[in-house]
C-alpha cells in the first residue's frame, strides 16, 4: 500500500467558470473510481491550489493520479510525496476547504503539519511556495481554534444550557412531518455524509419522520434524532401536518413543486454552493 500526495493549480478556463465549481467537478470525477478500490484520502483546496492525497494500491492509484493530471482543468501538476504505508490515515476518501472560518478541521492540521510532514518533497520553488501555503494554512486554522474563550458567567451558562437544549428537546419528531428551508450555512454546522443525505431529503420537501428511519440514512433512531436536532438547533426546520402534499412546500415565501434530481446532483450542489459561500 502506497501514500501519494499531488499538488496542483486551478486553471481559469476561457468561458469565465468559476473555479469553485472546477473543483467540485474534477473531485467528483474522483469518488466512483476511489470508493470502488478503497482509495482513501482527501481533496485539499486552498484558494486556486489543490493538494490530493491518496492512499491504496499502487495500480489504483496510478490509474486515478493519471486520469487527474489530464484534467486541463488543472496545471503546473507535481507530485510531492511517494511512500510506502502499512495503514492508511484517511478513513474515507473527501474534500476539504482550509479557510478561516470552518470548523473541524484539526484532523487536517495534525496530518499535514505533523504527520506527513517530513515526507513532502517538493522539488521547485513552485512546489515549495504551493505546499508552504497549505502548511500555513493549517497552521492558522489550528492556531484560531485553540485560541482560549473567555469565561463566562456562571449565570449566562445556566440559561443557555437551560433554554437551547430544552427547545430541540420540546421538538417531537415521531408522527409528525418536518422539512428544511434551506441548506446550513457554511461554517455553522461540519456537514458530514449523514447530514448532507438527510438534507438532500429534507430541503423544500416534508418527510415524516418514520420514512427517514425506513431509508437508513444514519445508522439509528437515536442517530437519526441526534442529528435532526443539529440542524434544528440552527433554526432552519419546519413542522407540516401530517395530511400535507410532499411536493409542495413554500420556502421564503414561495412554493416548490420541481421533480427530484439525483443524490449525486444535490451531493454537488451544496458542495458548490458552500464552496461559493466561503470563497468570499
């Protein structure tokens, strides 16, 4: 088993496209092919620089490194680290913004400035100044999150542990309808794979609450209720009677009645949409 890292820039393409889509199109080009050979690893993009990490066997991943170095979406393609591994460090393989502002990405900091540090070798000036910015980077991300809070009041934590957790415990999920407004905002809440599919559901269209646990989204009930009660937390849920129609919700005002797309469509989407949101 192998660790390769890549490092590479986002070219602007003539037709003006946003390079955030760029880069939400070339990652997904990579998921079928990596979850299909147990590829792990991560899709690392900071500001027009791209750091890809991959781990697996070795043809796997030549086949995959191959087919993005002939993206000409991408240029000035390098690759920084080639290793042999016993374990991978990547659970999954994923993407991920590092920018000031969002949170959870201490794992990202531990792997890139502690674990795989010493076996980066970057051989340009290019490649140093490129893998120097991802460094810094997570450098910056980990130094404003250990940053120390100032202490509250004894007073002010009383009230918020005694009104917000009793507002989401107030909300009863079971034999009732319930839909989203819109998707979270970018740095309110870490969007997981089980968050993401339960808002693909749940954005502009009621569901009663025994279907989402029918189709498994989370591994539980207790798990299906955790994270519903995450995003209500962030007042973006709506209760609907029972007898309401599916296909119509009004969301800011308005009314929805458009055919359903593809998980796969809606996966890209609010990828492209929080990757818009954090680039300003």
């Amino acid at each position: 088993m192998k660790r390769v890292a890549c490092l590479s820039t986002i070219q602007s393409l003539s037709n003006d496209t946003s390079s955030s889509f760029n880069v939400i199109d070339i990652f997904n080009s990579t998921r079928a092919y990596n979850l299909e050979h147990q590829i792990t690893g991560s899709f690392i993009v900071n500001n027009d620089y791209v750091l890809m990490i991959v781990e697996g066997e070795s043809t796997h991943l030549g086949n995959i490194i191959f087919k993005t170095r002939q993206d000409n979406r991408l240029m000035d393609f390098s690759m920084i680290m080639n290793v042999e591994i016993a374990e991978p460090e990547f659970t999954s393989w994923g993407i991920k913004l590092l920018k000031q502002g969002n949170e959870g990405q201490e794992r990202i900091y531990e792997k890139l400035n502690n674990i795989f540090k010493d076996d980066f070798k970057a051989k340009n000036a290019i490649d140093k100044k490129r893998l120097q910015c991802f460094l810094d980077a997570a450098s910056k991300l980990k130094t404003n999150q250990t940053k120390v809070k100032p202490i509250e009041s004894s007073t002010s934590l009383k009230a918020e542990s005694s009104s917000r957790p009793a507002q989401v415990k107030d909300f009863q999920y079971q034999n009732s309808m319930i839909s989203l407004t819109g998707w979270p905002k970018p740095g309110k809440i870490k969007l997981t794979p089980e968050l993401i599919k339960i808002c693909a559901r749940l954005v502009g269209r009621p569901h009663r609450f025994e279907d989402l646990l029918q189709e498994k989204l989370v591994a539980s009930e207790a798990a299906l209720v955790a994270r519903l009660n995450e995003l209500h937390g962030l007042g973006i849920m709506r209760k609907h009677r029972v007898d309401e129609k599916p296909t119509l919700v009004g969301i800011k005002g308005g009314l929805s009645n458009k055919p359903r797309v593809s998980s796969t469509d809606r996966f890209s989407t609010v990828l492209k949409n929080f990757l818009s949101a954090s680039k300003h």
